[in-house]
C-alpha cells in the first residue's frame, strides 16, 4: 500500500482546531455521548471478528460464523471502519443494548480513505481487494469524477473496475458520450462494465467479477450504488432515493459505510455518496503516475522538470497530437491540478487571516 502524504502545517492547524471544537460541543450536556467505562472483571476472553458497520462508539461485529453482534468501542480504539477485523471481548453478564467491547483493531492490509478538510484523510473501508467505481446516465455521466477515483485507487494495489449504471436511460441524446466512455477506458485497459441495477442488466457479470472478493463501492450520491446492493443482495432492500430531474443532484441515501456478505464466499461494501471527491493530499507526481496511460511518455520528455503543460519537447503533449493519448484524459488531468491548486490557495488564505 503506498504512503500517505503527509499534510501540511496548515492542514495539520485547521484539523487539530475542528476537532478542539468538535470535542467541546461533545462535552456538552445535550450533546454528550457517555464514555464506555468497562469493569474488566465483567468481560469474557478475547476472540476476533470484522466490522459490519460503526455508528459512533458502537459498532456491528461479524462473528467467525457469520452470526452478527453489537458491541461497544474502546475510547482508546482511535480509528474504526468497515471492513477492519478487531479483537473484542464479550460482556460476561447480561448486557440489553451491547453483547461485547472492542479493544483493539489488526493491521489492514488496504484501506480506502477520502480527503476531508476538516477530518483529514477519513477511512472509508479497511482490508478491501476491489474497488468499484459507479457512474450513472444520471445524474450524468462524469468521466472527470471517474479519473479522481482512479488516480486514488492507483496509489494502492487494489484492482479498479468501472461500473456505468442506468443505461435503461440510454437514447439518442447520450449515446455518444456512454459508448466513447466506455471505448476510452477499456482501451486503457480497465475492467468497465455497463448496467441497469432496475432492470437487474449486467447484475450477473458484477457478482462473477467480485466473487471471492472484498469490494467497496464508491461514487456520487445518486448514482445507484444502494440499488447495487439490493440487485447483488435482493434479500438486503437498503432504501433507495429518486434523484432529482431538475437539479440533477444525488441525495444521500446510505449514511454509513455496511458490509455485506455474499454467497459466493466474497463480500461488498455500500459507502456513502459524495458531490465531489478532492484530491488535495496527492502531490502532482501521485496524481500524473494516476494516469496510467501516460507513464510510457513523460519519460520521453526533452526536458527532466517538464510540467507537461506548454514546455517544448514535451513527448506526452506530442502523443496527444498523434492520437495515443486521450484529449479528454489530459484535459481532466490539468483540471485536477488546477482544483488541487485552488483549494490550497483559498485554504492558506484562510490560515492567514
């Protein structure tokens, strides 16, 4: 798994200030969640099971056979997320709301986590082997959100495959775009696959690809990643929201991050959707090694420091003249740049004043 960037003072200042005030307002009276104090001596031995889903200083634990428990979590336990495997022990008397207490998390083997300016780098799923980006025919189809999912996913190694769903809306007016979509990535070489959750069409082929597997669905609010889950898992019925004609806007729908086990030995995660996934904790290095395609040419640059923007004998530029480099690919490769640079710069002007 590749090493996280390290944040920077500013980031490190506005972060540690946010959860200074967060934490008072958790010491209030109205707002105040009671701290789990545990008498030892009223705890069984340590066993080991995986997170379902957290909620607070709660969570869901899956058991060795697959039998689900509530458990409370250690304040000690800093960071806890779908799909991490703990060890825990369980109340030896009888407890109504809780049967355990989380006491300690094993190392992942991967995570997924998600750029946040007030939390920082926030987990979104531990020990995962497949990550599935979902895009829609509505809210609309965003190759530029698209290419961000795969430039994080391509800082670890974990295998991205692409998932465009709603195509029961498919017509006239948006074939074109769906059909040079789909062309682009698979002659990149990446796994895409084209479905309708409703009309239950590709739903067969994403469960071959991630039989067997640990998979995590990510994308925008809206997309279709719940009506996934219930296609995949019709025993399952997570609620669903109609996203909006006018607006063109996802609601959210899932809250928080739930695995789900799947017959075939594998298991998926549903994660909350997002409007916009920022890239500010990726250097511009990370972020052009994200655009596979490219690796073969920036070597061939005339210059070692090219920026690959308006520099004389930049070979990337030049296959995008010769048509082996996507146009639209390294446009969106400029336009996470130009965001990664703006938010810093209206961040630091922030921590100024």
């Amino acid at each position: 798994m590749a090493k996280q960037k390290k944040l920077s003072k500013s980031q490190t200042r506005r972060i540690k200030a946010n959860q200074s005030k967060r934490l008072a307002k958790a010491k209030s009276a109205e707002n105040n969640e009671p701290e789990v104090i545990v008498d030892d001596a009223l705890l069984g031995p340590q066993t080991f099971g995986r997170i379902i889903t957290r909620y607070g200083q709660h969570a869901d634990v899956e058991l060795e056979d697959e039998s689900m428990i509530r458990c409370n979590i250690r304040r000690n336990v800093a960071s806890l997320v779908c799909g991490d495997s703990v060890v825990w022990r369980p109340y030896t008397v009888n407890n109504e709301d809780f049967q355990g207490v989380i006491e300690a998390v094993e190392p992942r083997t991967s995570e997924f986590v998600r750029p946040d300016f007030y939390d920082g780098l926030k987990p979104v799923a531990a020990n995962i082997d497949r990550i599935l980006i979902v895009s829609a025919l509505l809210p609309d189809l965003t190759p530029n959100i698209i290419d961000r999912y795969l430039v994080a996913v391509e800082q670890l190694s974990i295998t991205p495959i692409i998932l465009i769903n709603k195509m029961d809306l498919l017509d006239d007016s948006n074939r074109d775009v769906v059909e040079n979509t789909v062309a682009l990535y698979r002659s990149i070489g990446y796994e895409v696959v084209t479905l309708s959750a409703i009309e239950e069409e590709g739903i067969d082929q994403v469960r071959q690809l991630i039989e067997g597997h640990t998979s995590v669905f990510v994308g925008q609010s809206g997309v279709g990643k719940s009506s996934l889950t219930n296609a995949i898992l019709p025993d399952v019925n997570i609620e669903t929201k109609i996203v909006s004609t006018n607006s063109r806007l996802g609601q959210h729908t899932t809250t928080a991050s739930r695995l789900y086990r799947l017959e075939n030995g594998g298991a998926v995660i549903d994660s909350p959707g997002i409007r916009e996934f920022a890239m500010w904790h990726l250097s511009q290095e990370e972020i052009l090694a994200g655009f596979i395609e490219f690796s073969d040419f920036i070597t061939q640059c005339k210059f070692r420091d090219c920026s690959h923007k308006n520099d004389p004998g930049c070979a990337l530029k030049q296959a995008i003249k010769d048509g082996k480099v996507s146009q639209q690919r390294y446009q969106s490769y400029i336009r996470i740049l130009q965001t990664v640079d703006e938010i810093t710069l209206r961040h630091q002007s922030k921590d100024a004043k």
